[in-house]
C-alpha cells in the first residue's frame, strides 16, 4: 500500500513562488510521480509529471514557470512553481504509480492542498 501526503499549498500575490511537496510512505515502489490541480467550474488538468529516471513533462499552461523534480530515497516529489497568477489557483493533488511489477501497478492520490494567487 502506498499513502500520499501532499503540501506546501498556501496564498501569495501575483508573480509569487511556492514550492509543493509530496512524500509516498509505504514499501510498494513507486514509478512516475506528478501533479494535477482542479479549479472549481473548470475540469482536472495535467500540471507534470516525471519519470523514475527524471524525465518531465509539463501541461501547455505552466510550461516555463514550473519546475517539478523528485527525490527518490526520499519518495518524494516537489513542484516549484514560479510567477504564479490567478489563474493557477487551484487544488493541486500529487499522484503516483506505484507496484511490484510492470504488470500490477495503481494510482495513488494524495487529498489535495490549496494553491490561491490573489492581489
């Protein structure tokens, strides 16, 4: 089993930084890990997400301003995003894949933590 802890969500004016993290506790290893955020009246969408071997692909939306990496000893990816505005408000959610094999893998989803860039 693999429990997802995500945080480092918070408020910060236009133009601001945060960094978000999120720790996979548990044994199951874990394989491609990432970001999806969801903003009320608009549908889920793909931030990024990044290989065990530390490929990255970013959403159109944030490419340039978002940098996502991973620490594997650690289990845990981080996001930082840069030049934050308005529009990145959101509930930003952590997903891993995780298994013991190429042929019984899950998804895991982390609750959530609050992104909110406001003036």
């Amino acid at each position: 089993q693999v429990q997802l802890v995500d945080s480092g969500g918070g408020s910060v004016p236009p133009g601001g930084t945060l960094t978000l993290s999120c720790a996979a506790t548990g044994t199951i290893p874990i394989k491609t890990m990432g970001w999806s955020r969801h903003a009320p009246g608009k549908q889920r969408e793909l931030v990024a997400h990044i290989t065990t071997d530390g490929k990255a692909d970013y959403g159109d939306s944030v490419k340039g301003r978002f940098a996502i990496s991973r620490d594997n000893a650690r289990r845990t990816v981080y996001l930082q995003m840069n030049s934050l505005n308005p529009e990145d408000t959101a509930v930003y959610y952590c997903n891993v894949v995780g298994g013991t094999s190429e042929l019984a893998i899950a998804v895991y989803w982390g609750e959530g933590t609050q992104v909110t860039v406001s003036s």
